[in-house]
C-alpha cells in the first residue's frame, strides 16, 4: 500500500505535483511559490523586529566589553555587504549566459562572535533571555549601562539558570559561545550531521554538548524534551521561537542602511532579489519578513536548498509544513551543507513567510562546491558550503523557463540592468583553516 503523506498517497502527490518528480531525483528546481503576495499570517509585528533592534542597542556596552572584536562596530552585530564584479563575470563565463545588474555578498560569514547569520537570532535570544531574567529579578533596569552584565556577580547569577539549544552546527556556536561566556549553563544537542570542529569549539567555550546519531529533528526533540524537565531551563527553538525570528528581522533595515550609504537604489524599477540559504527556515524566515518591512514589493527574496534537503519548499508545497519530511519522498537528508541539512521545515517560519517569498531553489554540492572555489579565486571571499546555496540564484531566475516565467509575470524583465543580486553568505567565519584547506581542495577535484 502507498504510504500517506497528510491526506494522500505519495503517487498522487507525484500526479498533481510534477515537480516532486524533479526533487524525487535531486535534480535542480526552481519552484514558484503561488501564494506569493497573498495575505500572511501576523506572528510577529514590526513593533517586535524594533524592539529587538532597541535591546541591541543597550546590549552594545556589554558586547564591547565581554566581546572585544566587537569594539569596531561599537558592539552591534553586524556584518558588511561587498560587490562582487570578478565572481559576476565568472559566472556569465561559466553558464554561458548574462547576468545584467550589480551583484554584492551580505557576508554574515564575518558576523562577530560566532560567523554566521545565526548571531543575529541565536545571540539576541540569549541576550533578551538574561535581560528578561536579570530585570525581572530587581539586578538591572533597562536605564543601566548593561557592561555590568559582564561583572563576576552577574555570572553567579545567570549560572542558576540554564541555556539549551537542538542545531546542526552554527545556531549551536552562536548561542553557545554568548550563553556560556554570560555564565549559563549551556547545552548543545547537536545532530550527526553537525561539524566536529563545532562540537570541539563549543567544550572549549565552556558549553556542554550531547551529540546524537540521528538527524537534527531528533536533536531538537531531545532538547526540548529535556529542557522541559528543567523549570530553570530555556530552551531556544530553532523551529517555533518569535525571538529568535525577531532577532533575525533586524537584519532588513540594517540592509537597507548599507545599501543607501553605498549609493545602492531600491524602488520599483530597481528590484532587489535576495538569495537564502534555508534550512528549518527560521533565519531566512525572520531576514525575509524584516526585508520585507522595509523594501516592499521592490524586493524579491528566494530560498535555496540542498537537493537532498528541500524541506522548506516540500512543506509550502504541500502545505503540510512540519508534518512532511524529506525522508517521506525518497530523499535521504545527506549534504555537505550541513547547516541546511534538515527533515522538516518549521510550521511557524513557514507560516510566517510563506506568502513573502517568491520561490525556493534546489542546488547539488558539486555546485557549492564550485562556488566555494570561484569566490575565494575571484574575490578572495570565504564562505562554507552552506553559505554558497544562495549564489546559484541568478542562473536559476535567468537561466530558466520558471525564472523567465517571474520576471515576465511581476514586470521585471525589462528592468534586470537595474537589478540588484544580494546573495547571503550565511556562514563560514569560524571555520578551521585546515578545514577551509580540505573543502578548497576537495572543490578543485570536483
């Protein structure tokens, strides 16, 4: 008997679905998303993403302090954008094709602390954590110069308390590395995908890591479940958590500062695409809704996944969210972008921006491979595989009868010498250079 999958058979989601076929075979995919520009559901406001962005700002003075590399952005986490001409011209080359507009990296590779995009959600729910505990407690008011965070008695105090976090890798460092330094107890379930040297980083920074054989769903269960038996415990959930998505969210106007004071337009006839990376979809979720705060429709963002991994699209597809699993349809979840290697999507991000985003993409790891290798040759960048889904974009929105099909149906396709490619380069700062060396080398093999 075919198994079910919500209320129908695998073979019938294979009939009125024929690009499941595509996925079923890893091949590459550009879905259009057709709720785009529909009504979404409101789970979080823009009152919440400037509330996040005002308690970053108070944190500022203890980031300075107990993060010195963060004294040149006066303690905001925060990351820059680059132009990429050279990578630009390589991929015309590459695919044969052309690539009109202005290309530039959002490289939340470089994010002080932990290197990922994950610092802007994963660090702001622990700082929001400490906040909450340590004012509702009478030890601080939001008046306060909050560098006093860092003195011993603050770490007495938060070592009452616990951190725990379910992560394939980058979530788990960025909350790690602050949750243990403010004197959480912090641990990280970490899944078998998730980088040994991540795991080696996390003992050193003084968290506690729970390693377990199965995928990243069962290590956030696991933490969770855990968590629950702790009153003093709380636990960040990378696939229903409003602050960490908040936290995320800043990301958008911050973008958009940059862009004005690189002389960068934005506006109708100068139309952003941004590509994400995704995988349970909370970053891109959260960077998605602030992005579209500020830019509107002028902005078209797509997520990319792994081929073996497109949990984010099969759960707007179906509209089954959560409940559908990658493992459901054949695929086996095995990447070298281990960041995005996960089963199910989160039903919250989905929700939450599943009308905002124009599409999702599939690319294969040769691919990222690739990619890795042409922006270290052309721009001398770094990135790791993860962080490379994004820069496939252009070829999939240029290259395809879908990508033609978009641009042609939202009156875009005149206006692709204005464009402007922001490819998010969501990780890779903390990377070992040995590690760095062994994925170059293996990219030049490729």
């Amino acid at each position: 008997m075919d198994q079910r999958i919500g209320t129908r058979a695998r073979a019938q989601w294979e009939k009125s679905e024929p690009v499941i076929r595509t996925l079923e075979a890893c091949e590459d995919v550009l879905w259009l998303n057709p709720a785009y520009g529909q009504q979404t559901a409101s789970f979080v406001s823009a009152d919440d993403v400037a509330d996040a962005e005002a308690r970053l700002r108070r944190f500022a003075p203890y980031l300075v302090k107990a993060f010195p590399e963060t004294r040149g952005s006066e303690g905001m986490i925060e990351s820059p954008i680059y132009a990429l001409p050279s990578f630009q011209k390589w991929l015309e080359q590459q695919e044969k094709m052309k690539a009109p507009g202005t290309f530039l990296m959002k490289a939340d590779s470089e994010l002080p602390i932990s290197g990922s995009i994950k610092a802007r959600g994963g660090i702001y729910e622990v700082l929001k954590t400490a906040e909450d505990l340590a004012i509702r407690t009478g030890r601080l008011s939001k008046n306060e110069n909050y560098a006093c965070l860092a003195d011993p008695g603050f770490r007495a105090f938060f070592a009452n308390y616990a951190l725990a976090v379910g992560s394939t890798g980058n979530l788990g460092l960025s909350i790690g590395i602050v949750g243990a330094r403010l004197g959480f107890q912090t641990t990280v379930h970490m899944s078998r995908d998730a980088s040994a040297w991540k795991k080696r980083m996390l003992r050193k920074q003084g968290a506690q890591v729970k390693e377990y054989e199965s995928d990243y769903s069962k290590a956030v269960q696991e933490g969770r479940k855990q968590a629950r038996q702790d009153p003093h415990c709380h636990f960040i959930d990378d696939e229903r958590s409003k602050d960490l998505f908040a936290g995320y969210a800043t990301a958008g106007a911050r973008l958009q500062r940059q862009l004005r004071e690189s002389g960068v337009v934005v506006n109708g006839d100068h139309p952003l695409f941004v590509y994400l990376p995704c995988g349970v979809g909370g970053a891109p979720g959260g960077v998605t809704f602030g992005l579209k705060l500020v830019f509107g429709d002028a902005v078209h963002v797509f997520f990319v996944e792994p081929a073996h991994a497109p949990c984010f699209l099969l759960g707007l597809l179906t509209g089954l969210h959560d409940k559908v699993s990658v493992c459901d349809f054949g695929l086996d979840n095995r990447t070298v972008a281990d960041g995005l290697a996960v089963p199910r999507p989160s039903a919250f991000a989905g929700k939450a921006v599943g009308s905002l985003i124009s599409g999702c993409m599939t690319v294969k790891d040769s691919d990222l491979f690739r990619i890795l290798k042409a922006l270290k040759d052309t721009e001398n960048h770094w990135i790791e595989p993860s962080a490379a889904a994004g820069f496939i974009g252009p070829k999939r929105l240029l290259g395809t009868k879908e990508g033609k099909r978009y641009l042609e149906r939202h009156n875009l396709a005149d206006k692709m010498d204005q464009a402007v490619h922001v490819f998010w380069a969501t990780g890779g700062g903390m990377v070992p250079q040995k590690n760095r060396n062994a994925y170059y080398d293996q990219a030049s093999r490729i």
